[in-house]
C-alpha cells in the first residue's frame, strides 16, 4: 500500500513543533525512519497509525485521508509501539486471542489457530502458556510483533523495536521483519539504531529536531559522506588534541597510541587516509555537518 505525508505539521500547546511540514512517499517493501532520541519519529508514528491527529497537513493510505477514514483505514493498520505492554495475568496465548477479538475477529475457531500460527512465526509456540510477563525482554518484542500482525494488516508500524535487545535477539527480530516485508506489506521501522536501516531498508528517511532532513536509499545517505571519512594513527598527545574538536566514531589502542575513524569537511591532517563509508559514518557525518539550512532529498 502507499502512503503519502503532505506538508504534516504537529504542533504542542506550548508552540513548539513535534513534526513540521514533513512530505514523504513510503511504498510496499520495508521503510526506516532514523533520527536521534526526540527527532520526532514517535510523533509522526502516531500519527500514522491514528492515534494522534496532526495540526495540520494529511496523510493518505492508497489516495484515502486518514482524517476522512480514520476507522476504516485503522483496519489496514499493524502497530508496534515503543512501550508495548499487556496484562501481566494473561499466558502467551491468551493475550494474542484477546488481541484477535479486539481486531474483530469474531470466530474463536478461526482466532485460536491464527493465533497459533502466529506464535509460531516468531519463534514462540513452545511458550504459549507461560504468562507473558515472564518472557525474556527478546520473546515480549517478538510478542509485539505477533499483536501487530493479528488480523493481516498491509502496514505495519513498529517504533524503536529492537532498543535493549542482545545481538542475537535484534538479528532475530530483524529477520521477521525482512521475511514480512516479502508479502507485499508496507513495513515502517522507527529507530535510532543505525545497524536496523542498513541491514533490511531499501528506502529510508532521516529526521531531526522534527524536520526531515534527506529520503532516499541508504547507499544513497552513505554517497553523501565519500571523501569524509578518514582512519588516523595518532600518538596519545595526538589523540588528546583531536578528541574535542573532530567527531571520532571509533577508536582503539595501537602500538603508536591510537587508530581512530573519524568524520569531517576536510582532512583533519596526521596523514589520514580517507576510508570507504559505512551507514554510521554517513548518519554522523550528516547530522553533524550538513543539517545547518540544508537538506537532502534524492
């Protein structure tokens, strides 16, 4: 399905902008929203799935605005929230069912093998009866996960999914999404977790300070930092001088002090050698350097 942001505006009471004039097409296929704590993403997710009403500007699911249709389009809406809870008396199994009738599925029959074949898919049909507060943080995500596909929706919003997860868990999590996204559903993913958009996002959009600041591809982020990136060997006095006035992305012990990656304008001199980018490197390299009056949308 296709969704269509025109000049979307969220504005709190006390005038400040959660979201200002965002426009943005995000079409079937796996979407990442990335941007640091507080750039506005959870605002915009809310609004996506119709919970929260913009100050003005729409949103349009296949040409239909979401604040004409707001019920029917909901119906086509799977929505994982950064603060997902459930009540802690209920098993497994139990809290998908309850989430199935809540999405209408009247049929007890036809929930309770959806619901199955739901626990399944994640990876959690052997703990169906444990009681969902007793889950590991990974398997609690995964059941998330399972809440926002009851009922097949076509989009599926998921915010910050991965955030306290152990690699292997975040990897887990990642993979579902992928899998999903190969069923003709439109999957957006929310976070500030850089590895999340650049290991399942074909297109991706980054925010700050409620602005959008580039759309486009990833690779297409990672171009914008060619010739930015430079790997240092510098001695400890060398190091020492550097920290504070050039953004160091990594960096670790050597025989001759350090080797430290970093991103700037310019070369920052000690014979530095320019790297090839990563994501990473291109998320910092613009955040830090191309977000003064400038924007970037491919």
């Amino acid at each position: 399905m296709k969704i269509e942001i025109n000049d979307l505006n969220v504005v709190y009471r006390n005038g400040n902008h959660a979201v200002k004039n965002i426009n943005l097409l995000i079409e079937e296929g796996m979407f990442g929203l990335l941007g640091p704590n507080g750039a506005g993403k959870s605002t915009l997710m809310k609004v996506l799935v119709a919970l929260m009403k913009p100050s003005s500007g729409d949103v349009l699911i296949n040409g239909e605005s979401i604040r004409k249709n707001r019920k029917k389009l909901r119906s086509y809406l799977g929505y994982l929230p950064q603060d997902f809870r459930f009540f802690t008396r209920f098993r497994t199994w139990e809290f998908l069912d309850y989430a199935g009738s809540l999405a209408g599925i009247r049929n007890r029959k036809e929930r309770i093998n959806m619901v199955d074949e739901l626990l399944d898919r994640v990876g959690l049909l052997e703990v169906r009866d444990r009681k969902a507060n007793k889950l590991s943080g990974g398997m609690k995500r995964r059941l998330g996960i399972a809440q926002a596909l009851i009922g097949n929706p076509r989009i599926i919003v998921v915010d910050e999914p991965t955030t306290g997860l152990d690699p292997d868990e975040r990897i887990r999590f990642r993979n579902i999404l992928s899998d999903l996204s190969q069923n003709d559903v439109t999957i957006i993913l929310s976070t500030h977790i850089v590895g999340d958009i650049s290991s399942t996002c074909q297109k991706m959009a980054l925010l700050n300070r409620g602005e959008m600041i580039f759309s486009g591809s990833p690779s297409e982020l990672t171009g914008a930092a060619e010739g930015h990136v430079f790997n240092l060997s510098l001695t400890q006095e060398q190091y020492d001088e550097i920290k504070d006035r050039l953004h160091i992305i990594s960096s670790m012990p050597s025989e001759m002090g350090w080797d430290a990656q970093v991103v700037a304008d310019e070369s920052p001199g000690f014979d530095g050698k320019i790297i090839e980018p990563n994501l990473e490197h291109a998320y910092v390299y613009y955040m830090e350097h191309k977000t003064k009056g400038l924007s970037l949308k491919i």
